[in-house]
C-alpha cells in the first residue's frame, strides 16, 4: 500500500466523522498519539510500538484530508531528492 493509498483508506473510513470534530479537536487527538507513541518507545513491546507508530500515521492522515494536503505528494516534493538543505543522501548538514 503506497502512502497515497493509505491516505485515501483512512479518509474513506473517517473523514466524515474527523470533520465534525474539525481540525483543532482532531489535531488534539494527533497529540495524544504523539504522547502514547513517546510511551511506547520508551516502555512498550514491539506490538505496542508498531500499533502506536500506525496510529500517528492515521492520524497525520486524517489531518492532511482535512487539510487538502497529498501527504506522498508533499513528502516526494519536500525529500525526493535527499536532505532539503544539502540534497545530499545521506544527509550532510552539520548538526547545530
């Protein structure tokens, strides 16, 4: 499944719903799947990571549809090409 894919499943399944909720309420929720993936890095067991990392990715999904943002499209355009500041893969900016 391409993120483009992805992106469209999970507006199919929930943009009804996360556009009553509106933006603001649902970038809330993207929060707190940030809070329960830094959770589950630091404690959980790969089952609870991969289900915590699919979760933000829903999420940033939901938001992007709410948005009108192609997520592959926006990701392609931004790192296609390597690092946007050096285009280098790997990247070799200097660390600040």
């Amino acid at each position: 499944m391409t993120i483009r894919e992805f992106q469209k499943a999970i507006e199919a399944q929930y943009f009804k719903k996360d556009s009553s909720r509106g933006l603001g309420g649902t970038f809330l929720w993207f929060s707190e799947e940030i809070g329960e993936l830094a959770e589950a890095l630091r404690h959980g067991t790969d089952a609870e990571k991969r289900s915590e990392f699919a979760d933000v990715l829903a999420w940033l999904s939901t938001l992007a549809n709410m948005s009108g943002v192609d997520l592959e499209a926006a990701a392609l355009e931004k790192y296609g090409k390597g690092c946007p500041r050096c285009l280098g893969t790997p990247c070799r900016c200097e660390e600040k």
